[in-house]
C-alpha cells in the first residue's frame, strides 16, 4: 500500500511553479532577442525578458531565505551515495519495471542525481547567466565599476551559452517527472506537496 | 543653373504663399495676407532711406550701412563672404572657392554662375574685390518677401530692369522690386538660407540630400523642429548666428559634442547647432539604456531614418564621362525616369536619384580631409575620396554616424594625376555646358585656378560623404532597435563594436542547439523505451 509523505510546501511549490513560468517565459523571450523567432520582437522581448529577469531575483531573495530558515538548503549537498545505483536504474532498471534505487523522505526529497544536477544549476548554469545576465543590464556602469576592460562579446556568449544550457536542463527535467512510479507522480507532487512512495 | 534657380524661387514663392494665407483661409475665408510677425522693434517700411527706387543691389546696402554701419565689415570675416575657410585641424585651405567636388565640381571660371549663391553683388572672377562695403548683399539673407532672386549668370547681381538673358535667347529675366523688398526686411528664414542650401549642385534636393525646399515649411513627420505649424525652428534656431557668423560647420564638424546642454554665459560652449547643445548627453528619459548607446552612435543615426523623405529626389550618383552625346540633329538631349525626372543630359552625364534613401553608417571623429586640386591622385579599383571621412572605433572621438555618400565619375588629368577645374557654365566658346568640349573646357577651367593642366584627359571614381543632419523625425519614428540588432543589421558595416543580434556566434549557436537537440532526442528515446517496454510487462 502506498505511503503518503507531505514533501512539498506551500511557498516552495509556489517557488517553484512561479519560477519554472518565468524561466520558460525568459526562454521564450531570449530567443526572440536572439534573432531565433520573432513573437515580440527584439524591443518589446529585450523589455519583457528584463522585467522577468527582475523578478526572477525578487523571487529568488525570498526563496534563499526561506532556504537558510528553514534549513531547506541542505537539500542539495551533494552525495555520492547510490548515485551510481540511480545511474544503473534510469539506463537499465526503469525498463524492467525495477524498483526505484532512492527512498524519497522529506529530509531526503531529492535524488542524488537530482542533488547533483540542480547543484550544478545553482552553482555553474545559474551564476554564469546572473552574472552575464546582470552585467549585460548595466554596460554603461562597467567602467565606473572598474570593469573597463570587460569585453561585451564575452559576457553576451557566455548568457547564450547559460541559456542553452538551462533549455537543455528544461527539457531533461521535464523529462524526468514523468519517472515517477506513475508518469503524473512527480507533477501531482509538485502541485500538491503529497508524493505517494512504495 | 538659370532655369533651375527661377524654379526654384517659384517653388519657394508657393511655399511662402501657401503658408502666409493658409490659415486666414481656413478660418475668415478672406484671402487677406497675415500681418507681419513682429519679432523686431523696427518697421523697415517706415524708413525715409528705403522708400526710393534701387536700381541695383548696391545701393540697397549703401542705405542699410547707413545705419547698420559695421554689419559689413562683420560679414566680410565670414565664411558665407569670403567662401574661405581654413581647417585649424587639418591646415587645409578650403571653402567653396577652393574646393573641388564631384557635383558640378568647381566655382573657378563659374563665377558668374555659381556666384548668384554669393551673399554679394558681382563675384565674376578673380578681380572681385573682398574688401567693397557696398557689394555685400544682405537681403539674400533678409529678404521676406521670397521675391528676391539672383538669377544664375549675372556673378550674383540683382535685375531691377527686364532684361534678355543670355542675349540672344529670347527669354526674359523679370525686373525684382527692390524698394518693397528692402522695406520688408527681416530675419533669415528657411527660405532665405534654402535659396541656396536647399539647391545646392544646381537643384532641389541635388546635394545635400537631407535639404530641399520640402523643407521651406516641412511638417512634423519630416522635421520635428521645423515643423512649420509646430516648433517651426528656422535654420538660424539651432546655427545659431552671432555678428553675422553662423554657427555649424560642415568643414569641420563636430562629431561628437561631450560638453553637454548650452549654458548661458558659459565661456566654452562650442558649437550651438549640435542636438547636445539643447538636449543634453542623456535626453532620453523613460529608456536609460538608450543613453547608454547615445555615448557611440549620434543622435542623427536613430533619429533620422532616411533623407530625401519630403518628396523631392536628391541625387545619388553623377556620371561625367558619359556626357556629351548628341541627337541625330547633333542637338542636346535629356532623358527622364519613369517619373519625369531628369536622369541625362548632355551637358552633365548620367545621375540616378533616390528618394527616402537609407543612409550609410561610418564611425566620424569631425575630420575630414579634402582631396584638393593640389593633390595627386591614383586610378584604381578603390573611389578617390572628394573628402576623407576620419573616424574609428577605438579614437575615443567617434560616433556612429549616417551619410549620404555621393558617388561619381568626373574629369581628371592622367599625367599630371590630379583632379580638374572644367569651365562649365558660361554663354562662351569655351563653356562645357554650351559647347561639350571638355579639352577646351578644362584648359580653361585650369587656367583659371591656376593649376597645371597636361592636355590629357580621363575620368576617375570618387565619392563624397555628407554627414545627416536634417529631416530629424518625430521620436516615434526613429529607428528601432531591430534596425540595427538584426542580421540585416544597418550597422552592418561598422566595425570595432559588439552588436547584439548582428554578431551572434555562429559556432556558439551551433553547439548550443546541438546540445539542447541531442537532450530533446535523449529524453524521446529514453521514453519511446519505457514505453516500449512497459507494453512487453
């Protein structure tokens, strides 16, 4: 008989279901700046993808304060543990109907990949596109901030790059929801914080 | 020159009635002239001084310097007068007198022709005497009437008798009233400055290509300044004159103006007819990122998205070395575009005109060196440069700036690898214009700057580069940022800057959609497995 464990709360669904809204709109709207499509155009899309951007960091200062208060954050230091298992089981075992390597708790929400990849977001993917994405809002500032020499190419590719790599995350962890013992599992979970387990 | 000239002032005339009685119309229904505006504590009409006949230009100065005492010896210091002007930066001697173009390429043996634009009365050659008080002629510049005409020919004299011109033509040149002019003096206007800049190269539009006489009373779409029912600025708004030395220059301009808005009594104001010296380095308001680009690119560049835009073609390329061709009866020809515009004639070559015209965009520090008659010059694949544009990326004293780049093909010597002087217009055996003799033509012309002349003679590409800086648009209508952030970038030339868009990297691009493809095809056939396999359970 399933189990149900409350592993999602409120303002972290919230968090995440607002965030993953402004990411695809940031998406969509990077690409219309980058000459890919035009839906907005690229003064309308250069508007719009900044406001997101600004309140993607809105978001983000109460998300990392939530995280620190609550203890949340240690959710994603890393482990090696049974990351090799979870490896084994998405190349091999979830075709043979195995059983799922990772007991999900609510101290343990996240897989070990899952620790490992949306570390890697926080700390590689994540600054790289604040950080371009930021000193790209205030060229102007660069030489007043003693950043004269910084080289405006650089910072442009380097927030390209950033975006393909987060399209690449978007679609691997959408992807991934459907892993769940069900295919809905995941998502049920995400929107109402209950994630049923063996 | 003649006929286009008398066009010209018509046109002018129309415009002048147009908007003198437009609005008395529309409201009375009276066609009753508006009353005078009065921007000036003197009613000239009430003068003792001017109400007598004149019967030449002369003796209306004698009676203005009559009061106006040092207004003359003002004039003589300036540019306008002397057609003189040395470039501090450069040290080239320039001006109209001396420069060569590729328009109707040099005043020297043109006096009589080209000098009717000569705000004095009798430049025919180069016994003119620069110093005469009374040859000044200042109603070119303040005259209200719009009737005041110098009609090409007569080395800038007036005609205050019915004459035949050039004898034997049978056409009449119309007497002008001077009395009724001098009585109605009055500031400058864009109609007295465009008497000649707006038909500069011998026609409306011809030159210039942000100038014509669409200009004389534009609306707001064609100039926001200008705009005659709105801010209706004149020329000398902005060139803002002092001792009868109008500011801006086209010789040295300034490309970049870093100082800021004018302030009153500030000692080094510079130049008052940028777009700085009103509305400051960061006028953009609601868009500070605009600002931020306003430090590379000049305002002219966003805020003037084409020239030419008033209706009237201003021409684009002018091809001497195909003039010269005759009918059967060995007359003179001229071909006209579908439009009726002059494209040939047989005394000029080939043209093409353009209309509404993108401008071209180069990177301008304010030099530009002259090629002069005194300097050698190559044939070669690459276009003799009539001026040489400065300018780079990485000077620190650049913008991004538009210009209409008039490109031609015009005489020069092959042995003596300079430019030339033809002598074109002139009712004599040795005018081009009459005659289509270009070794007699040049000879003279050369003899008469007074430079050597081998007696060969070929034709040689060049261009000339003229900054925009008029037909400023309503701020609605300036350029997008798609414009220039684009693959069809209209920076697409301008090197030594990152755009955003026009430089994407190709190879970034590449690998970024690789990777996020092979994710995509990953995770389809990950789940086209679980898919399949589920089935076999």
């Amino acid at each position: 008989m399933a189990e149900r464990i409350y592993v999602f709360k409120r303002f972290e669904r919230f968090w995440h279901w607002s965030q993953a809204g402004l990411i695809m709109f940031l998406m969509l709207t990077a690409f219309d700046i980058h000459g890919t499509y035009t839906i907005f155009g690229f003064e309308k899309a250069v508007a719009y993808h900044t406001t997101a951007a600004w309140t993607l960091i809105g978001l983000w200062v109460f998300a990392i304060f939530w995280h620190f208060t609550t203890g949340e954050w240690k959710q994603y230091i890393p482990t090696t543990e049974k990351v090799v298992a979870m490896m084994k089981y998405y190349l091999v075992g979830i075709f043979k109907n195995a059983p799922h390597p990772f007991r999900l708790t609510t101290l343990r929400k996240h897989n070990p990949l899952q620790r490992l990849a949306y570390l890697a977001i926080l700390v590689c993917v994540g600054p790289l596109i604040w950080v371009t994405g930021v000193l790209y809002l205030f060229y102007d500032q660069w030489a007043a901030w003693g950043l004269g020499s910084l080289s405006l190419e650089w910072v442009a590719n380097g927030h390209i790059a950033g975006a393909f790599m987060m399209l690449a995350f978007l679609i691997a962890h959408v992807y991934l929801t459907t892993a769940g013992h069900t295919p809905l599992a995941h998502i049920k979970a995400m929107i109402t914080g209950w994630e049923e387990v063996d | 020159m003649g006929h286009l000239f008398n066009r010209a002032a018509l046109a002018l005339c129309c415009a002048g009635w147009l908007v003198a009685t437009g609005p008395v119309l529309a409201e009375e229904a009276k066609p009753e002239p508006k009353p005078l505006k009065l921007t000036t504590t003197a009613d000239h009409a009430k003068f003792k001084e001017l109400q007598k006949t004149f019967n030449s230009g002369p003796e209306v100065t004698k009676a203005c310097l009559a009061c106006h005492t040092e207004a003359a010896g003002q004039i003589h210091r300036t540019k306008h007068w002397k057609w003189e002007y040395l470039n501090p930066d450069t040290k080239q001697t320039l001006g109209k007198k001396t420069v060569v173009n590729n328009f109707c390429i040099s005043v020297a043996s043109n006096e009589a022709a080209c000098n009717s634009c000569h705000i004095g009365y009798g430049w025919k050659d180069a016994s003119f005497d620069f110093k005469s008080e009374e040859n000044v002629d200042c109603l070119a510049c303040h005259d209200t009437t719009g009737n005041y005409k110098k009609p090409s020919g007569l080395a800038g004299n007036v005609v205050t008798k019915d004459m035949e011109f050039p004898p034997g033509s049978g056409k009449i040149l119309k007497a002008i009233d001077l009395s009724k002019i001098a009585q109605k003096v009055g500031k400058s206007s864009r109609d007295t400055c465009g008497a000649c800049h707006f038909f500069g190269g011998g026609g409306d539009g011809v030159k210039h290509g942000d100038l014509d006489s669409s200009m004389s009373a534009p609306e707001k779409e064609l100039d926001v300044h200008m705009d005659a029912t709105g801010l209706d600025f004149t020329c000398g708004t902005c060139h803002k004159t002092s001792s009868h030395d109008v500011a801006g220059s086209r010789y040295s301009p300034t490309a970049k103006d870093s100082k800021g808005a004018h302030l009153r009594g500030k000692t080094d104001n510079g130049n008052p007819a940028t777009c700085v010296a009103c509305h400051n380095n960061a006028p953009h308001k609601s868009v500070a990122r605009l600002n931020q680009h306003a430090g590379k690119i000049a305002c002219q560049t966003c805020h003037i998205p084409s020239f030419a835009r008033g209706g009237i073609p201003t021409k684009m390329t002018w091809d001497w070395s195909t003039a010269g061709q005759l009918d059967a009866a060995g007359k003179q020809i001229t071909k006209k575009d579908a439009k009726g515009r002059i494209i040939y004639e047989s005394r000029k070559g080939d043209f093409t005109l353009g209309e509404n015209v993108k401008p071209e965009y180069v990177w301008f520090n304010g030099n530009v060196t002259y090629t002069l008659i005194t300097d050698k010059i190559e044939k070669s694949d690459q276009r003799v440069p009539i001026n040489k544009i400065g300018g780079s990326p990485s000077d620190g004293k650049s913008m991004i700036w538009p210009m209409k780049v008039f490109r031609g093909s015009q005489p020069y010597d092959p042995v003596n690898k300079t430019l030339v002087t033809p002598h074109t217009a002139g009712n004599d055996d040795t005018g081009y214009w009459k005659n289509l003799n270009w070794d007699k033509a040049i000879a003279v012309g050369m003899n008469t700057s007074g430079h050597p002349f081998s007696g060969k003679i070929d034709f040689i590409k060049t261009e000339m580069s003229w900054p925009i800086n008029h037909m400023v648009a309503p701020k609605e209508k300036a350029l997008g940022c798609a414009e220039c952030h684009s693959k069809d970038s209209r920076l697409a030339g301008i090197q030594g800057v990152y755009i955003p868009v026009r430089d994407n990297n190709k190879l970034l691009d590449t690998i970024g959609w690789a990777v996020v493809f092979l994710t995509l095809l990953g995770v389809i056939g990950h789940g086209a497995m679980r898919i399949v396999t589920a089935r076999r359970h």
